[in-house]
C-alpha cells in the first residue's frame, strides 16, 4: 500500500498509529516485524515526497521503528536513510522536527550512527531547529543533539554552530518541560570530558536553570539535570562554589529520596564534596550518609561507583568520617573490593584510605569488621591491567591499616611485601608510606624487605619521585634503618637527598628527612662530614622553631647524630632563637625529649650551654 499512491496516505497513517503504541509498550516487536515486512525501501522513497505530510509521517514511523532497538539502528542503518533525513531537517518545521525525532532514534547509544549522521551536517541543521517556535521541533532536536553529540564529530561541529547558548535558554521554565529536559540531557553529554564545552556552559548562566530542573522538573529532567551539574562541577572548585550558593546540596539530596537519579545526584554531590571542607559538612547535614552507604549495594553499577566516590570525597573530614563507619559502610566498602567493575573497585579503596586516614579507631572498626578486606587490597595492588589511581588508593589503605597493632600483623600475613615493593619501582608513594609502616615492629620484617632491594627502590624514589613519594620513602628509610646499622650504612647515597628534603615546604616531609638522617649518619665521619657540607647542620637548627611534636625528637636526634664528628658545625648552625627552643625542649613534659635535648647539649662540649 505504501507504494500506491491512492493509498500510501493511509498506509502511512495506520502505521504511524501502530507504531507509536509499539514505542509506548516496552517490549514490543512491531518495529522489527514492520522492517521485516518490507517497509523501509518506501518509507525511504517517501522521505524525499513533495508531499510535506508524507515526509513528516515517514520520518515518525522510521523513528518508531528503531526506538531503543540496537538491531534495527543498524539495519536502518544499512537502509541508506541517512542522508535523506539530514535533508529533511531544512524542510518545512513538521517534516524537519520528525526527521530529528528519527536521528534521535537512530542515535541513541549509537556511536557509529552518530558518527555517519554528524559527517552528512547533522549538526547546525540540529542546531537551527532549536530556534523553532514549535516545542516539539525543540525537544526533538535537543533530544537528537544530546545523543549525536556522543559523536567525537558531532561535538566538534558545536561550537561552530552555536548551540549552547541555546540549550542553555531552553533550561528556563518558560519552555516546555520536555523540551527543558531534552536540553539538559544535551547538555550533560556536552560537559562530559569537554572543559571548553563546559565553560561555555557555565558561561551562559546555566547553573541556576539545571538545579531548579533537579528541584522542581519531570523526573528524566532531575535526571539528566544531575548528570549536567555532576559534569559542570567535575575538577572545578569555582563552579561548585557557586552551585552550592544556589542551594544546589540540598536539591540534590532531595533527589536521592526518588525513585530515579541517584547516580547522578551522588556523582553531583561527590563533585561538591571534593577539597572542600565546608561542602563536606553541608552535605552531611543534608542527611545523606546513610541513604549513601545503603545505595553502595543497589543493583545499579552506575550508583554504586557514585555512592562510593562521595562516600570516598566525605571521608577526608575528620568527623564525618566516623559518622560513614557508624553508617556501617565498611563492609559493602570491602565486598565492592571484589567486584569485577575497576572503577567501584578504586574507589572503593579510595574510601577506605580516607576513613582510615589518621584514625586509629576506624582502622580497627574495619580490621573488627571486615578483615576480608585485607587480602582484597593486597589482590588490589597487583592486579593486572587495574590503573595506577586504584593501586594508589590500595597501597594507601593497606599503609593505614599497617600503621597500628593487629592490622599490621594481618596485612604482612596477607604477603603485602611483594606487590608494595613491585609498586615502589613504579615511583608510587602510597607504597613507600605502607613499607614505612610495616617496617617498624619487627626486625625480621625489616630484614626481609632490605633483602628484596626494598633500600634501592626507596633511595631512586627519594631522588626521582615527586614531592608526596620524595616525603613517604623519608619516611620508609627512616623505619628501614631505625636499629639496623647495616641497613644504615648502605643508605648512606641518601644523604645529600635527605639533606635538601630538610628545607621541603611540607613540615611532616622535612621531620621525616630528619628521622632518617638521624639513623643514617650514625654510621660514620663520612656521612656526617657530607650531610654537613649539604647543609643539614644549617637547615636542621632552621627546623627548630617550627617543628610539630611528632618532630621534635626527629630533629635533636639528628642533630645530636650530626655532632658526634661535627660539633662545631652544629654549634655555628645554633643561634638564639634555636637555643630558646631547645630550653623548651628540655623543660617540656616529655621525658624521652628531656633526655634527647640533654644529649645533644652534652655532645656539643662543655663549650656549648642553652
């Protein structure tokens, strides 16, 4: 009937009516039984009619035909209907908004479409149906742009068209809803990996529109409104500064009491919550904590990656972070360690480091309640084709748990000496602060891991790495050789590295150079005599006055090392202000501090008084 020009007419409308309930019924076969029936060699002849309602109709029923169908994207594909559908798009407005509405089917999910589609002009074709009074034209074609732009050509072909600040404008709530929601859907692909696109975005005021959407939109709206916020927010501190002035935490909050955009509305607040510290509060007190820890097990692997990266972004805090564990994240935190997605997985790890970062009692809360998540992080560090952020994140967690009683003894059973040395030759510092903290109890563990060339690594790492590995192979050398002279003396090349760490802008990194000098130069005139003539004498005494107390020891240790052959270097090095604070070493509290102050003091002659 199709071809028959006495009856195409009505062909055409019967099959637009079955079509369009066909779309509306999920499941539905009655695109594929119509592709199989014959029906797009006409329907491709009849998009090139100078019948304007039969263009328009063809174009429907082509899009019904592939909706959400990948099998017949492609054989509509190989049909050749393409190019007569971009040239629809400059018909008159009814013709061209079906013909977006079918590129839009076409596209979904579709790459390679995408691609072909955006190569015949798609784009400022897309770009000016915007600009129609008709809201269905709008939808249609930022519902096509959203998901062509998916194309690397697609998106090219953008900023050569304009079309973001119109995008941006459709977002206000005096156009359609649906025709909002397509454009933030446009939008979210847009900001996705693109900085220029997102400045663009920003740029145009679409801040405030997208978080109304997520307040107040249709639920695909709050969606993809998310989705465009999670994108916009991605690395830039300027931007969710000013989202959160908008009330953007509690809009998104609100969302996760929804049925649907919780993926997006966690990666959002995951954004919002990343370096800084009063974001992190505002979102806790947006009660989201345990929504949160409940949603690292939803079916969905998209919330469960997001769920775990604001999980990982809240955790820096100091007291949020004992609110997470009482939410009792850790173990879904330890099951995701297992599961076969390497992005949960890293951020998973990325979690747990932060929870157990400089806190004792969480560090035993997860040795108490999922030890299992030991051997997963030490699997994690070795794992084959996982990315050097996930090891990070493993080394790093493994290093906090290795830092107290218990914990420690499990992750060195787990034979997490291996793979963390493995890691020390790929310059990865968290894998020299997990060295630092298993080396301290045990001599035989100490032994071991210098039998395994754990010394050589750290010594390239303090050369060549950069300022964090630089800080924790300090750190690891100065547990390594603590009591273990022959350690000491075949460290001694680190000297002059230790030396210049002692002027680093990070105190804990210079105390840590300190730590290790102390040890090292012990062994003999020589390293002494070369730490002198690098400077330590001058740059420790410099380290005095501002010194933390976990330091303070480090410091007159070394200094006292340093004066068994260069007394008089130390004592030039000494100024005033250096002996004040040397008093009140002496007069502190601390008796292990009195003693090492006395000794220096004594080292230093009779000559010498503070």
């Amino acid at each position: 009937m199709l071809s028959d020009s006495k009856t195409q007419e009505a062909a055409l409308k019967l099959m637009l009516m079955l079509t369009d309930a066909g779309v509306s019924q999920p499941g539905s076969d009655i695109g594929t039984e119509m592709i199989a029936g014959g029906a797009v060699p006409s329907l491709r002849e009849l998009l090139s009619s100078s019948n304007s309602a039969l263009q328009e109709m063809s174009a429907a029923v082509l899009g019904n035909l592939c909706h959400e169908s990948p099998e017949n994207q492609d054989k509509l594909a190989e049909a050749g209907i393409f190019g007569k559908l971009v040239d629809l798009l400059s018909s008159g407005a009814t013709p061209a908004q079906e013909a977006a509405y079918a590129i839009w089917n076409l596209t979904v999910g579709h790459e390679k479409n995408s691609d072909a589609i955006a190569r015949m002009g798609a784009v400022p074709k897309l770009a000016e149906l915007l600009k129609n009074t008709s809201d269905i034209a709008q939808e249609n074609a930022a519902g096509a742009l959203m998901h062509i732009t998916m194309s690397t050509e697609a998106r090219a072909a953008i900023s050569k068209c304009n079309a973001i600040p119109k995008l941006c404008e459709l977002l206000q709530p005096s156009y359609e809803p649906e025709v909002s929601t397509q454009a933030a859907g446009a939008l979210l692909n847009l900001a996705s990996d693109c900085t220029e696109y997102a400045k663009e975005i920003v740029s145009n005021d679409a801040i405030g529109p997208l978080i109304n959407l997520v307040k107040d939109g249709p639920d695909l709206a709050r969606e993809y409104a998310a989705g465009a916020l999670m994108n916009l927010m991605r690395g830039e501190m300027e931007v969710a500064t000013a989202a959160a002035k908008l009330s953007a935490i509690p809009v998104l909050a609100g969302l996760l009491s929804r049925s649907s955009g919780h993926s997006e509305a966690l990666g959002a607040l995951a954004n919002l919550a990343s370096g800084s510290a009063d974001r992190q509060i505002q979102i806790y007190k947006a009660q989201v904590t345990r929504k949160t820890v409940s949603l690292l097990s939803d079916p969905d692997i998209d919330v469960r990656r997001s769920a775990a990266a604001l999980l990982m972004n809240l955790a820096p805090h100091g007291k949020i972070k004992e609110r997470i564990v009482e939410a009792g994240a850790l173990k879904p935190l330890a099951k995701a360690l297992k599961d076969d997605d390497e992005i949960l997985k890293e951020r998973a790890a990325g979690a747990l480091a932060n929870l157990f970062n400089d806190h004792s009692a969480n560090v035993h809360q997860g040795f108490q309640q999922a030890s299992e998540m030991i051997p997963s992080l030490v699997a994690l560090i070795q794992e084959a084709g996982l990315s050097e952020d996930a090891k990070r994140q493993a080394a790093h967690a493994l290093a906090m748990l290795a830092a107290e009683d218990g914990p420690c003894d499990a992750v060195w059973q787990a034979k997490a000496g291996p793979p963390l040395i493995a890691l020390l030759k790929d310059m990865i510092g968290e894998a020299a602060l997990g060295i630092m903290n298993l080396s301290w109890r045990w001599p035989e563990v100490k032994a071991e891991l210098a039998k395994a060339g754990t010394l050589e690594y750290l010594m390239d790492m303090l050369r060549l790495g950069d300022a964090m590995a630089k800080e924790y192979a300090a750190g690891a050398l100065m547990n390594m050789t603590a009591g273990s002279p022959d350690s000491a003396e075949k460290v001694t090349p680190a000297v002059k590295d230790l030396a210049e760490l002692l002027k680093a802008d990070a105190i804990q990194a210079a105390e840590w150079a300190a730590g290790a000098l102390a040890n090292i130069i012990r062994s003999g005139p020589a390293a002494q005599e070369t730490a002198v003539a690098q400077g330590a004498a001058t740059s420790l005494a410099a380290l005095l006055p501002k010194v933390t107390a976990n330091g303070m020891s480090l410091v007159v240790l070394a200094l006292t090392s340093l004066a068994e052959t260069q007394a008089a270097a130390v004592t030039r090095a000494l100024g005033a202000k250096e002996k004040a604070k040397l008093r009140d070493f002496r007069d502190s509290s601390n008796p292990d501090l009195q003693d090492y102050t006395k000794a220096l003091v004594d080292k230093l002659g009779p000559g010498f008084s503070i």
